[in-house]
C-alpha cells in the first residue's frame, strides 16, 4: 500500500518558500506568520507520520526496474527526520529576530523554508538513489543562504562550499553506481544488498571508502573540512543550520545508511576499508578539537568543534557494531542540541553587542546574563559533563568502543578523551572571560577601591560597545533549547531504548 502523505512534510516547506520567493509580500508580518505556519505545520506532520509509524512506502518517479524515487519510514529515518523536525521551528522563530535588520528577507527565508523539506527528503528516501538526488538538492538550495548579502568573504567561502561539494558528490555517485551494478536492489536495507561480489571485494571496498570521503565532505572529514570554519561568514541562522541540523547532519546520516544499510557491516567489518575510515575519523576528531583551541574567531572556534563532533559520530558508525550505530545516533541528536545553542548564543552577541572574538567576551555574562547561562549549560554538556546529553553520548561512545575491543577502537576512545579535553579548554575559556574577566589596567594601578571603580566605570563607559536586549524571539528558542540538552540528559533512557532498537532492526 502506497503512503503518499508521507510526501506532504516534504513538499510543504519547498511549495510554500518558492511561493514566498515568488510572491514577495510586502508586509514584514505577513512573510514572518507564514514562514512560522509552514514550519509548524510541517514539524507536526512530521510528529505524526512518527508517531503512526506503519512502515508504508510513496513511490513518486520509477525511472527503470531497479531506479525509482521512493519514500518510506523506517527507525533510521525517525532519528534525522525527528532531530529536524524538533529544530526547524525553533530555528525559524530565532532566525526571524536575527535577520530583521537585514536586507533581502524574503528571498533569505524562501531558501530557509525550502531547505526544511529537502533535508526531510534526505531523511525519509527509501533507496540510495533518492538519498543522492536530495542530498544534492541540499546543495543547490543552500548556497543563496550562504551568499547572503553578496558580501565579498561570502561570496569567497560559497566557491570554496560548492568546490568541495562538487568533488565530494563526485566521489559519492561512484559508491551509488556500485551499488546499481553490484547490488540486489538500491533499496535501503538494513545488513546491506550486496550480492554476488566473489572476485569484486577489494574494489568495492575500495569505492566505499571513496562514497564515505564523498559523503564525508558534508560531514567536515580532514582534509575536505575547510569549507566549513569558511562558512562562518554567513549570518548565525545560516551557519547553525550548516554545523548543527540539515548540511553536516546529512552528511553523517548518509554514511550510516550506505555504511549499515548499503554495503553492509559483515562485508566491510575486519577489512583494511573499516580502519581506513576510522582512522580519518579519528584523526579529525582530534586535529578539529586543536584547531578550536588555537581559534580566536567564536563562530570559527565552535565550527572547528563541528569538525571533531561529527567525526564522533562516524568513529562510532565505523565500529560497525549495534552498539556503535546507537552511539552514533545518541551523538547525532546530542550534537544537534548542543551545537546549535551554542551557535544561537554566539549569534545573540553578535548582532545585539557587535562582539566576535574570544577577547572581546570580557565581562559579557554579567550584561548578557541569560545568554551566557545558556552559553554556560550547553559548554559543559559539550564537554561532557554529567548528567547533561552530551555526557550521556559521549559515554555510549565510549562504551561500543570498548566493546568491540580492538587497537583501532581503542586509538579511537583515546582521541574521545583528548578531544574532550580540548573542548573543556575551547569552551571554558569563553565562559571564564564572560563571567570573570581579568583585570584591567585601571584596576591594578589605581592606589584605593574607589579609584579604580571609577576608572573602571570611565573606561567602560568610553570603550563599550551599547548592547541591546534580545527579544522575546530569541530568548525563547535558547530557553527551550538548553532545557532540551538538560533535560533529556537526565531523561535519555527512553530515546537510549528506541535507538538499540533501531540498531537492531526492530524499529
């Protein structure tokens, strides 16, 4: 039985962004109810079509026998479409703020819009084939966002995003076309549809490698990571849904599914190809964390700790064990959460105090005092602080990593916790300088008390930037998304049990 109401979710989002790019309304108000109302009422097609759940399938374009556009849901597609559908409104409602006083609204929310349902596409496509041509989709839609405001750093980090992208797609279609050829069907299914491959294993595990360095390019595997710290010019609505939700997400979805779905573990599991990927994995989770140290630039810093967080997520897939597709997930979704706090945050103080760097964080917290208490949650649970979610990935990371036992896994739980390390010092050296910012020189030359507080309060009133208060449109989305990181940090075991059993099968 055909369930085509699984395509409204999908086309919802890009019919009604193309009719705002199109129509243009001239109120402010008219463009910001209907970008919200698309995207609730996308979110809550998704929570229902999640909560039915009947395993049914919409084929929508059948190109030959073996190549058609299809849809279904399975455990897999509940986790990524699940994440997305809980961050777009969220996203939405914070981007509206942000962007207000920018030029171009309704063309930068048209593309906004759209990209929700292309993501979904990417989430909810039943065969490697439809995965493909909406992760490229994903591409295309993406890349005014980027450019937004044709500023020239924009324009240059948007060439370098469509380079890597061209050349990772490139990779990406090889694995496709092996899986056409050498497969018993392109549909996803869990174990793999590898069939008669006697004589064929090492060149096919030869194109896995290069579909996973493909897809990897989306993910920021070192050394095709760079167009993501150069994305960091684009405006924070942009740049959290590139390190935190659709763009990066897709990329590590997509090498779980032709990992566990396509190739299969049993074929890759022990292979020279299995410890290939995991080591670039392991590499750039370690090589990410160092660069976000050395960065002073707080957007580029939190994107070079994009880089090492995805990679926790393919070291756990590349354990290719039950536990390590679990783990993967738990951190998909934890990342999610975390990544895009912080990034809202950084955001906040930007637009609102015209801050950029780790130097100017300076005594903030005390001016901005819920944003960097939000700040302050979602770093410590980054790093891995108990009972917060990050903890509770990192732990089930740790956990399939010590399962399976091996120099490799072991090599990767090492890199786990140096990385961890790394992101305590990234991330606590911002909270420190918001919340206790050093001395200045008035302070320590002044001979009394009262002398340096009013050499103090002179050179903060003459240096200082004016910081505005965030509206209700921001402060909303940071409350709701630190009690999020909080919450299902100390309540995970519910979303610990669906993902075993999508690892399993049994979803």
């Amino acid at each position: 039985m055909s369930a085509y109401w699984l395509l409204v979710p999908l086309f919802l989002p890009i019919l009604g962004g193309a009719a705002l790019g199109i129509v243009k309304p001239h109120s402010r108000r008219v463009m910001e109810i209907t970008v919200m109302t698309v995207t609730l009422l996308t979110s809550a097609c998704v929570a229902v079509i999640l909560a039915v759940h009947p395993g049914d399938e919409a084929i929508i374009l059948q190109l030959a026998e073996s190549l058609s556009v299809k849809f279904f849901l399975d455990g897999s597609s509940c986790v990524f479409a699940g994440l997305v559908a809980l961050l777009w409104p969220i996203a939405s409602l914070y981007a509206i703020e942000y962007m207000e006083t920018e030029d171009h609204r309704n063309t930068f929310f048209a593309y906004y819009t759209m990209t929700y349902g292309i993501t979904l596409g990417i989430a909810f496509s039943a065969n490697l084939m439809t995965m493909y041509m909406f992760y490229e989709m994903l591409t295309l839609v993406t890349i005014p966002l980027m450019m937004h405001g044709l500023r020239y750093k924009s324009v240059v980090a948007t060439r370098k995003y469509v380079r890597y992208s061209i050349g990772g797609a490139a990779f990406a279609f090889i694995g496709f076309i092996a899986i056409v050829v050498f497969g018993e069907t392109i549909d996803f299914r869990l174990g793999g549809v590898l069939a008669d491959i006697a004589g064929k294993r090492t060149m096919l595990r030869i194109v896995y490698v290069m579909a996973v360095l493909g897809f990897g390019v989306k993910a920021a595997v070192f050394p095709f990571h760079g167009w993501l710290p150069s994305a960091s010019v684009a405006p924070t609505p942009v740049t959290a849904l590139l390190h935190a939700v659709a763009v990066v997400k897709a990329g590590a979805f997509a090498i779980i599914r032709i990992t566990y779905y396509s190739f299969g573990t049993t074929f890759l599991r022990g292979s020279w190809a299995q410890y290939t990927v995991m080591g670039f994995a392991i590499f750039t989770m370690v090589y990410g964390a160092v660069k976000a140290v050395k960065e002073q630039h707080c957007k580029r810093r939190l994107a070079y700790s994009t880089v090492s967080n995805l990679s926790y997520i393919l070291f756990a897939a590349t354990l290719m064990t039950e536990a390590g597709m679990t783990a993967a997930y738990a951190h998909m979704l934890a990342h999610g959460l975390m990544k895009i706090t912080l990034f809202y945050c950084i955001g906040a103080v930007n637009v609102k105090a015209r801050r950029h760097y780790v130097w100017e964080m300076d005594g903030i917290g005390r001016r901005m005092k819920l944003v960097f208490a939000v700040y302050t949650a979602a770093g410590l649970s980054l790093i891995g602080i108990p009972p917060m979610i990050g903890f509770v990935s990192k732990w089930y990371i740790g956990n399939a990593a010590v399962a399976q036992a091996t120099p490799f896994a072991y090599a990767g739980l090492a890199a786990l916790i140096l990385s961890a390390l790394l992101s305590a010092a990234y991330i606590l050296e911002v909270v420190v300088r918001a919340w206790m910012p050093r001395e200045s020189a008035a302070e320590t030359t002044s001979n009394t008390a009262d002398e340096a507080e009013n050499a103090a309060a002179t050179t903060a009133g003459a240096d200082e930037p004016e910081i505005r208060k965030i509206g209700w449109r921001m402060r909303l989305p940071l409350i709701l998304l630190v009690t999020m990181v909080v919450v299902m940090g100390i309540c995970s075991k519910p979303l610990l049990h669906f993902l075993t059993d999508v690892a399993a099968g049994i979803r």
